[in-house]
C-alpha cells in the first residue's frame, strides 16, 4: 500500500477490476450531517478479491457483489459497506480521511491509510497503523495529520460499541432503497 494521501473517487471508475457495473446515487442525511450515498453493483469482475478481515478471510468483490457508500461533509471518514449478491451485508469498511469532497459530480475523499474493518456482528479491528506511521517518517504527512486520523478512528471505534446496530440499520435501509435505481 502506498504511504503518501490519495484521493479516492466514490464512483471506483478507475478501478480495473471491474468489468461491468451499474451505479445509483442519492443524498443522504442523519442528524446534523449531510452528503451523498452510492450503490454500486459489481455485474463482472476480470478477478474476485478476497481479503482478510477482522479474523478470516472473506470474498469482497465477485460478480454480482454491492458495495454501498456513504460519504458525509465534515467528517474524516468515507464507509464503504460490501454485499453479497443476496443482498447480505458481509462487511464494513471505513477509510480515515483527511478531508471529504463532497461536490455532486463525484465525491471523494484525500486517504489518510488508516482504516477500520467491522463485520456484520460488529466485531471491529484497526488496520493499517503501520502505513500511518510510515507515511509520518517519510513526510508524507503532518503531525497533524496523524493525530486527526487517530482521534476519528477512536472516536469510530467508540461509537460502534454503543452505535453499531443503528449504524447497521440505516445502512441496510439505504441500501434497500437504491437497489430499485440501480442503471
């Protein structure tokens, strides 16, 4: 993985792996935050991916997978939640972000590399530390950064423990409502 900020696009155009998509989007709002939801439908991939999560290897991306995600302004972090073709949520991801971009066409965000992964029972584990750190030695980061990225992930982190199946809830009624827009 790369130590230096990307910025990553919600509409995963540049994303070779898959072949054949169709995508739907919204607006979306909880409490006091607001910004834009995509549901993107994995039609054909040129290659599954599986990946380690949490505690076991799990299949995030194959034919026929969804991968809904939620971007709000003014926080640091971007949730991407991955489905089986049955519709059955299989995880949740969120990236640590320096900033959201959040302007109609294609939202994005700048990745500051750490991540959380959060399965669908709520077990959650902290990923990427390492890149974090590295990105920090080599500059390619400020301290400041840093810090931000550690204070959200806590702050994620604590929130699961008492938030977590609202978080499931919302996240499996917006996924239900942009299936039917899928294009």
């Amino acid at each position: 993985m790369s130590t230096k900020i990307e910025t990553k696009y919600m509409s995963r155009s540049d994303w070779k792996r898959i072949l054949r998509r169709e995508t739907a989007y919204t607006d979306i709002s909880s409490g006091d935050m607001r910004g834009e939801a995509s549901l993107l439908h994995i039609l054909k991939v040129a290659e599954p991916l599986a990946v380690f999560s949490v505690d076991h290897n799990i299949m995030i991306c194959d034919d026929g997978y969804y991968w809904l995600q939620l971007a709000f302004e003014n926080k640091n972090w971007w949730l991407t939640v991955m489905f089986n073709p049955a519709g059955e949520c299989i995880q949740y991801y969120f990236d640590i972000t320096k900033r959201n971009i959040i302007n109609g066409e294609n939202p994005s965000f700048c990745d500051l590399m750490l991540d959380i992964v959060v399965q669908p029972d709520g077990r959650a584990a902290l990923l990427d530390m390492n890149e974090l750190q590295q990105a920090l030695n080599h500059g390619n980061i400020t301290k400041k950064d840093c810090l931000l990225a550690l204070k959200t992930s806590h702050e994620i982190l604590d929130g699961l423990k008492t938030d977590f199946c609202r978080l499931r809830d919302y996240c499996t009624e917006l996924f239900s409502r942009l299936v039917p827009d899928l294009k």
